[in-house]
C-alpha cells in the first residue's frame, strides 16, 4: 500500500477544518490539488473515507478512525525530526509557540527580538488563542510549545512557572481618589470581563468569588483593549494583568489602582508535551521568555 506523508498532511487538515477550501488554505496549495490527492488517498484504501457534502464534508466512521491514526502518525514523524534538531548544538528550524490573548501583544515583541537575536536559524510560527485550544493543539502535535496561565495540570505536558504577575483595577478617570474596593465591594459594581474561553476571565471571576455563568448582555469583550475602553466610556470597571497597564492605558482616560493585601494574580509558563525531544531546547526558550518578563516587571 503506497499511502505518502503528504497525502496524510492533507488528509488531517481536511479531517480537521471540515471543508476543502480551508484545508487547501492550510496546506497552501490548490483546492483541486488537495482534491486529487484525498481522492487518491482513497482509491489505495479502497474505500470512502469522507461524505462529501456541498458546503462541507464529513468523515465517514472509517474516516474518523483513520484520522486519529493519521494524527498520532505525523505526531511521531514531527519528533523525529525534532529528534534529530536535539541532536545538535543550537536550536534552529521550525519552532511552533501557541500564546493566550492576554500574553502575546504585550510579551511576545520582546520575545521575539530576543530569539531571533540569540537564535537567528529559528523559524517561529506564533499561534495566538485561548488555552484549551492551545492545549489540543499541542497534545495534536500543531504546536511545539505554549504560553499560558498555570496550572494547567495535564499529565501529559511539562509546565515551566516562568513568572508571577498581579491583577490591577481599572476605573474611570473620576473614580481615581476613591478608596480601593475589596472583593465584596468590587462584586457590585459593573465588572466588565472576556468572554468566555479565556482563562484570565475565570481568574477574575473567582478573585471576586463569582459564579461564571452564561456570559453576560452587553459586558463581555474578546480583548483587554475593549475592556478598557469600555471603562473609560463609563460603562463599568475591569481587571486587567500588570502587564497590559502600559499599552492598554496609554490613550484612555481611566485611573489604575492596585489592590491592598489581598491582590489577585496569576502565574504564566510554559508547557510542552512530555515526549518532546526537544525538552531541553524548549527550556533554553523559557529562560529567553522570563528574561522578556522581566523587562516588563523590573520590580518583580
């Protein structure tokens, strides 16, 4: 059975996005080309794997057996390679690095220079979403290495606590001589919060004690950047990490306050799956990201 590397690629972007354009879209190439090649990929199988539908396709039972196989199959070639970039003295090639929102605008353009200044064969792919996303892809193998809040207590993953950092309260620009709210006072007042599936808005939630719930008419954002803009229209108050204050703050009219003894906080690190070979390049990697950190927190 003469099954190609390449046809499985195609096959598990299709499996993954359901649709042939956005596969093809993913794999860069041509609708048709990716077409031919799951055609042929079925015809050396002798059987469907896909119901081909006008707007989408669907895999088939054999198709979704098949995918997972497929999956776990590129995941082993992927280390192979990875095998074989351990191996040598400095990292370089492909590095695949999955950030959470409320990370990436404000860490990642240190990051960054730093990397390519101190490792100037990578070739980084950055991958901004929410963590369980993050996660999926990485125990899928589409991503090398992640940075997200702690813990994220998967046994199959290594975590790598980089650095700690506090929550502050934004108000409007009027509220700034006002006392600071403690958690009861700060569950009455208008808390504007992310949308669900970022894990800083469960953060903040249970800061306040809080139920999370469906998420709420009118108050939910998909970015800080929203948030505090929101605020400084009048509509509420937020949370925001210590280091977004710099950026997000700069053009709105809102008061920064910090909270007393009982500060909420997170925890940001790195994970990687346990199986990687390049454990100890990805560590070199986080020394890099909490030297970036600290150009952020210099107090910290």
């Amino acid at each position: 059975m003469n099954l190609t590397l390449r046809q499985l690629r195609y096959f598990e972007a299709l499996s993954r996005h359901g649709h042939f354009g956005r596969a093809a879209e993913d794999c860069a190439i041509s609708q048709p080309a990716l077409s031919m090649q799951i055609r042929e990929l079925e015809e050396t199988l002798g059987t469907p794997l896909l119901e081909r539908g006008t707007r989408q396709v669907r895999l088939t039972s054999l198709g979704e057996a098949f995918a997972r196989r497929v999956r776990d199959i590129l995941r082993a070639v992927d280390e192979l390679g990875d095998l074989a970039r351990a191996a040598g003295d400095r990292l370089a090639g492909r590095l695949r690095i999955g950030v959470i929102p409320t990370v990436a605008p404000y860490l990642l353009p240190t990051v960054i220079a730093s990397l390519s200044r101190e490792h100037a064969g990578l070739d980084l792919h950055i991958r901004e979403t929410v963590t369980p996303k993050l996660l999926q892809e990485l125990a899928e193998g589409r991503l090398d290495t992640a940075i997200v809040a702690l813990p994220v207590s998967e046994p199959a993953l290594t975590e790598v606590a980089l650095f700690s950092e506090d929550f502050v309260l934004v108000r409007p620009a009027e509220d700034a001589g006002k006392p600071v709210p403690d958690r009861e006072t700060l569950r009455e007042m208008r808390l504007l919060l992310l949308e669900e599936g970022h894990c800083f808005r469960d953060q903040a939630l249970s800061f306040c004690n809080l139920p999370a719930g469906p998420p709420r008419e009118l108050l939910d954002a998909s970015s800080l950047s929203t948030l505090v803009q929101m605020v400084a229209a009048g509509i509420g108050v937020t949370l925001i990490p210590d280091m977004a204050v710099g950026v997000e703050t700069r053009s709105a009219s809102v008061s920064v306050t910090r909270f007393g003894a009982v500060r909420p906080s997170r925890t940001i690190g790195m994970v990687w799956r346990r199986t990687n070979p390049l454990a100890q390049q990805l560590r070199q990697i986080a020394e890099v990201v909490r030297d970036a950190a600290r150009g952020l927190h210099p107090t910290d």
